[in-house]
C-alpha cells in the first residue's frame, strides 16, 4: 500500500508545463467545391433525384461541403457506364497498357498528396500525421503495386488461366477513406475489372477529389465510377443484376446483410468485417515497446480500426506495472484539432458514432469494469472522446466481447499460455491479433494459434500492399493486399 | 552562316562519375557506311577494378533498400528515358537503325523498364516458400542478390538488350558493371546519363566501352566479381568466360541466344538468374489452448 503511494507520488505529472505551441497543417492549397455530383462515365453528373446532403468537419461541426445522394437510376447509371467500359474498352486492352494507367493515377497521388492528406483530415477527424505519413502514402503504393500485377497474372495463378469477373461494386467505410478505395480500386482495375465505388456518407470528399484525378489521369470514361449515398445507396450497388462482384469493407452487421442479399446468384462476394482483436503482453515482452504498441494499437485513428487491438491480455506478474506505464503514457496523448501536426488522436468521426462510444463507456462502467480516462482537455465544439481503458474486465462483459470502433480499451488478465490462447480465440471475430514477448519460439506458437487473418508480433497495426489483409470467421472473407488480393477480382477455368 | 553543332564527349560511368578512361585510350566505331561515331573510351583492366570497388561500395545501399523503393527507381528510370526518347531514337538511327525501328526500340525499352519496375517487390512473393518440415520449426527460403554483377551487354541490340539484361539484375537488388556493345556503345553511355538522373545510386551501375576481346578474361577472373551475364555469342569467348569464371565460382548466365526485340522476351527467371536462396529455421514452442477451436 505504501509502496503504491509512494509510486503514485512519483508518477509523472504531464499537465504542468508541457505544452505545445499550436502547428497546424495550412489549408489554403486545398481545392475544394462547395458541391459535389455523383463521378459516371468519366463526367460529374447530378444525381436524378436532385439531393445532396452535407459533409460535416467533425472537429469543428462546420459543413465542408454538399455531395450528392445517388439513388437507384443513378446507380443503374453507372453500372451500365461501367459496364460498356468493360466491353468496349477495358478488357479489351493489353494488360500492360492497363497497368500504365494504374501507374499513372499512383503518381498522380504522391504528386498531390499533402492536399488529400489536408482532406481526409477535414472530412474525417484523423490526425494530419496519420493521413499525411499513413493513409495516402500507403493509398498511393497500393496503386503502384498492383500496377505492377496487371500484366503477371499468370505468374501468381499458374496453369489457371485467370480472368477478370466484370463489373464491381464496391463499398467503403469512413475511417481510412482514401486508402480504403486505394484497396478496392487498385486489384480491380490491375485485374481488368471496371468498378462502381461507394464511399461513406460521412467522409466522400476524397474518393471525390479520386475522381477528379483519375478523370485527369486519362483513364477510359467508365472504368471507375464513384457514386456517394447512405446504405440505400449501397444496397441498390449490392442488389444491381449486372452487378458482378460485391466487395465491402464495413461492420459484421451489414456484411451479413449483404451476404444474404447475394444469396442464389453469381456473385462473388468478399467481406471486410469487424474485430475484437487480443494484443498479447508477455512478462518477457520489452514492456516499453510494448506500451508504445498498445497506444498505437488501440488510440491509432481514434481506435476507428478494425483490426484494433481492443482487448489487451497482460501477463499477470506484470500487469501492474503495464498499466501504470500506459496511465501514464495515456497522459501525454495531445486530443485535439487533427490539422495540428502535434496532435495523437483526432476527433471521432460522427457524432454517431460518439454517441456509440459513451454508450459503451457506460455499460462497461455499469458492469463493474474499472474506468479511466487521460486527464487532457478537450475542445469545445466537435466531436472527442477521451483515450480511455478499462481494468478489471472478464470475458463476459460486453466492453470485452463487442466491437466499439472507439479510443476505449479493455485489460484482462492472464498466467499461462494455454490460457491466453483461449481467452484470445473466445471471440466470433478473427481479423487480428499482437503478440508481445523477447522469445521467437513462443511468437511462432501463438501466431499458429491465432485464429486471425493477421498476427502481429512486436508491432501492431502494420500495413503494406504486399501483405494480405482480412479476417477469419465473423470478421470476413476474402484478402486485400499482396497475391492473394488479387484472386477475388479473377475468374478461373 | 549555319550554326556549328556542339559534339558529345562520350566518356566511361563509374561510381556515379563521367571519367574518361585511366589508359587514356579511345576507339572509333563506324556506321554502315565507314563514317566514325565518335571516340570512345577503350577502357582498361584497371578500369573494370575502378568501377567493381564502386559497385561493391554501392551494393549494401542498393540490396537493403526496400523493394517497393527500388520498384519506383525502376519505374522513374522508364520516365526519364520516355522523356528522352528523340535522343535515343537518333543515335539507333546513326547506329544503323531505321527511324521506325528506333522509335519501337525505345518504347519497348522504356515498357521493359516498367515490366521490371513491378516485378521488384513481387518476384519474391511468387518465388520463396515457407517449408513445412516435420519438426517444430518455422522453416522459409528466401530470394538474395548475389552481389557484383558483370553484364556483357549484346552486341546487337544496344539499347533494349542492354536494358533487358541489366533491369533484372537491379530489380533483384544487384548492382552492376557492365560492358557495352563494341560496335554501338552510344546509347549506353547515355542510359548511363539517364540512369544519372534517376535516383539511381552511383556504383549501382557502372558502364563501361571498349574491346570484349580485351577485358573479357578480365570479367571471367575478377575476384569480387560474384556473377557474369553473358548476352553474346561465340563458343571459344563462352569457354574462357566458364573456365575463369571457376576461379570464385562465379555464376554464369548465357543469354545471348534471346531476341531482345520481342515483346514477351522478358519474364521473371532473368532476376532469379541472380539470386540466391535462402534457408532460415527457427524452432516453434508448442503449447495449445485447451482446443477452444472456434
């Protein structure tokens, strides 16, 4: 107990003195419209039904711009456009010529990446680090490596005569707009497929500025088609006949709906679903490390991830000392304006979904778990959530069993392996899971123990285009990234 | 009166560097019809020394660069060299060729370039394995560049040989010396420009002209040399090339027999040409969970 207090004393005092001069991104080079149309056959076109909706900054509140909301003709629209670009043109052409094109819309990113960056921050709430060092560097190397795949097809499917399957509606979600539709577009388009694409309603702006680029990059009228909507907008993608590969990224709800909805026809399907993945702390890990992992792991994107490393297993003997570290280092996290360039963690994406965060909060609190949150200050207007983590949390509660998309994390306990290893599997999710110990032979278990799509041992929330992203069991099927990315965009003899 | 045009020095590519060559000897290649093409080096013994110290200097950067980044070295070489295309096509021309034959050797060169530039962080998700040996052990085979690698570029085909022998070997993270052809060497040299200006790093590749009847015994005996990529002909030159090679068992590769000019004379066996595999054990703890199995 002294021994406690005495710690306590002694724990670092982070609000006192230590803070930073503001640093934000400039904005004044960003180019932007007060209204969007929908992106059909190479042309921006007024959605049929004349609506547009606002795209609102979440850390301000402020409106940025209108988009338009596509409704069934609108979707029929580009689908036939996409369509017609498949017969015509796109699977006419030699695949190294369409992979010149593919080449072309990744340098076009690069050439234009610090305004994207500015965008995904101001229509989306992340941190201008993350959008400026992750989300578009990496949206631009996905293009540029499946440019590279267009003409070697036959080299990663050998003796299978692979194919394009036609026309693809895609669906994505809001947390990393850009790169999302960087991981959709670039295997479709590298494998011949035309494609429909659907951002969210809460963040369109850069598949719109997408549009305008890869309008500038020459490439066939049709070959991509953005259309911006809520769900109707996707459900109308997802239910078009001439449709003919579903591919969506989003929440296990929504991915069973679709599954159903292409029950008893021909699509081809591929799921990106949720996660509740286990980041693992041994008491042999490099607890330091470890700590800067669970941070990255749990507040990277305001825990907007779904392969976030929401519930974290600490080895007993070290428990006390992982979760004083991480109260501390919670402490040093800077909330605030995402155009700052000092700035951890951002705003949350919509005020739905901090709606959904304090729910959570406070059904963990009223199931016993014990609840702190980081001290820090939050701005007035827009939408925060403070980092915050639970202790004392059983595999029961619902903070440790549901998906909460949100900077809230939940600490359990545990002593042997074989422990960990079923307390980690306990869970309809299977997207991912981190790994933490000095000891390679017991990384190599664990990671064959996993039952998820990506391990990450030493590291979390690692991402590259040569790498397969997706999940096992509820949180989908299906790859993104590396070789295997491209088999669902392929048809086979 | 008419403007005198100003004439290009071609000199030799070293380390990054134009030096002329340390004999301080040229010679004269001709077009069909007898006229000069200008002086070029012929290049000494000492010369190949020169850049194989440059290009083993060179060769830590280059092979740990990540893939992906020498992908898009690849891929910013076909962009400069597209932009100077007119100059390629002209000295093909002065070489021999005809304007359209030029024009497609070009555009071939430039589309192999961009062939390699994607091949660079994909070869080895095709090639290298994981191997499930009977013991707990976690047991993969990867690909590695070989180090220094010698190219005798064809003879013929000047340009697109040239870059279809060297582009594997730099796609795999080799680094290069290569000897142009005898009788056309203009567009090596400025490749070697192009390469200059393409965030290439000097000693990555190093060219240099002259005579193969000179420094072929040379290549074959060089002690740091790792590997010889042999794209001419001839059974007595191939012979001594096998037999000096055995001095540090270099690796051999003949591919003089190849049309450079065909548009599918590209594939990924050329980069394993010169790559080496390897093998990395390493045990596996085994502990279950109680068969949760979920």
């Amino acid at each position: 107990m002294l021994k406690n207090k005495e710690q306590e004393r002694l724990a670092l005092e982070f609000s006192q003195g230590w803070s930073y001069a503001p640093a934000p991104e400039s904005t004044d080079h960003v180019q932007l419209q007060e209204r969007y149309s929908l992106f059909i056959d190479g042309k921006f076109v007024a959605p049929s039904s004349k609506k547009y909706f606002p795209t609102v900054n979440p850390a301000t509140e402020q409106v940025i711009a209108e988009v338009a909301e596509a409704g069934k003709k609108d979707v029929d629209k580009a689908v036939k456009a996409a369509r017609k670009a498949y017969d015509e043109v796109w699977s006419k052409m030699p695949a190294s010529e369409r992979g010149k094109y593919i080449f072309r819309i990744a340098r076009l990113i690069q050439e234009r990446a610090r305004e994207f960056a500015v965008i995904e921050s101001m229509d989306g709430g992340k941190p201008i680090r993350e959008s400026r060092d992750v989300d578009i560097p990496l949206a631009a190397n996905h293009f540029f490596y499946y440019a590279g795949w267009a003409d070697k097809l036959s080299y990663a499917f050998p003796n299978r005569r692979p194919r394009p399957v036609g026309v693809a509606g895609q669906i994505i979600p809001w947390n990393f707009p850009l790169l999302m539709a960087a991981w959709k577009l670039a295997p479709a388009l590298a494998t011949g497929n035309t494609v429909v694409l659907k951002p969210a309603e809460t963040t369109p702006l850069t598949a719109l500025k997408l549009a305008e680029l890869i309008r500038d990059s020459g490439l066939p009228p049709g070959v991509v088609n953005i259309v911006t909507g809520a769900g109707a907008t996707g459900a109308a993608l997802v239910s078009h006949p001439d449709v003919d590969k579903i591919a969506f990224t989003g929440s296990t709800e929504v991915g069973k709906m679709i599954q159903r909805a292409v029950a008893g026809t021909n699509k081809k399907v591929t799921l990106e679903l949720g996660g509740k993945a286990a980041n693992i702390i041994f008491e042999d890990a490099p607890l330091d490390q470890a700590v800067e992992g669970i941070v990255n792991g749990i507040y990277f994107n305001q825990g907007h991830v779904c392969c976030a490393g929401s519930r974290l297993f600490v080895q007993e003997s070290v428990a006390h000392t992982v979760v004083r570290k991480l109260k501390d280092r919670l402490k040093t996290l800077i909330v605030g304006d995402p155009l700052d360039k000092n700035t951890d963690v951002g705003a949350i994406n919509s005020a739905g979904q901090l709606k959904t965060i304090r729910d959570y909060i406070a059904l963990g609190k009223s199931e016993g778990a014990e609840f702190y949150e980081s001290p820090c200050a939050l701005p007035q207007a827009g939408y925060w959530c403070r980092p915050t983590l639970f202790t004392g949390v059983s595999q029961s509660h619902r903070i440790a069993q549901e998906e909460i998309f949100g900077p809230v994390l939940s600490i359990q306990t545990f002593r042997t392996v074989s422990e960990v290893i079923d307390k980690a599997n306990n869970t309809p999710y299977g997207l991912s899971a981190g790994i933490w110990t000095d000891k390679g032979s017991k990384i190599f278990n664990l990671g064959q123990q996993m039952r998820a799509g990506v391990v990450w041992a030493n590291t979390y929330n690692k991402f590259d285009p040569t790498s397969p992203f997706g999940g096992y069991k509820e949180s989908g099927f299906g790859r993104e990234g590396g070789l295997q990315g491209l088999a669902p965009y392929l048809q086979f003899d | 009166m008419s403007r005198i045009p100003v004439l290009k020095t071609y000199k030799i590519y070293i380390g990054g560097k134009f030096p002329r060559t340390e004999s301080g000897r040229f010679y004269q290649p001709e077009d069909a019809k007898g006229n000069s093409l200008g002086n070029l080096c012929r290049s000494s013994r000492k010369d190949l020394r020169n850049a194989v110290v440059a290009a083993r200097a060179a060769f830590p950067g280059w092979s740990s660069r990540p893939a992906f980044n020498r992908g898009q070295i690849l891929y910013r070489i076909a962009e400069v060299l597209e932009g100077r295309t007119d100059q390629f096509v002209a000295e093909l021309v002065a070489q021999g060729s005809t304007a359209k034959a030029a024009t497609k050797e070009v555009e071939l060169s430039v589309d192999r370039l961009v062939y390699y530039a994607g091949w660079c962080d994909k070869y080895q998700q095709v090639f290298s394995a994981v191997n499930p040996v009977a013991s707990n052990h976690f047991n993969f085979s990867i690909y590695e560049p070989m180090g220094v690698v010698a190219i005798v570029a064809p003879e013929e085909s000047s340009l697109v040989g040239l870059i279809s022998t060297l582009a594997p070997a730099l796609a795999g993270g080799n680094v290069v010396v290569l000897l142009a052809s005898q009788s056309k060497p203009l567009c090596s040299i400025t490749l070697a420009e192009v390469l200059q200006t393409s965030d290439v790093p000097g000693g990555v590749v190093n060219v240099l002209t002259g005579f193969d009847s000179e420094l072929l015994p040379h290549f074959a005996g060089h002690m740091d040399i790792n590997a010889v990529i042999y794209g001419r002909q001839g059974a007595d030159q191939i012979e001594a090339l096998q037999r000096g090679a055995a001095e540090n068992v270099k690796r051999v590769s003949l591919l003089g027999d190849r049309n450079w000019l065909e548009a599918e004379a590209h594939d990924p066996y050329l980069i394993l040409n010169t790559q080496e595999v390897k093998t990395t054990w390493h045990p596996i703890e085994k502990v279950g969970g109680s068969a949760s199995g979920y």
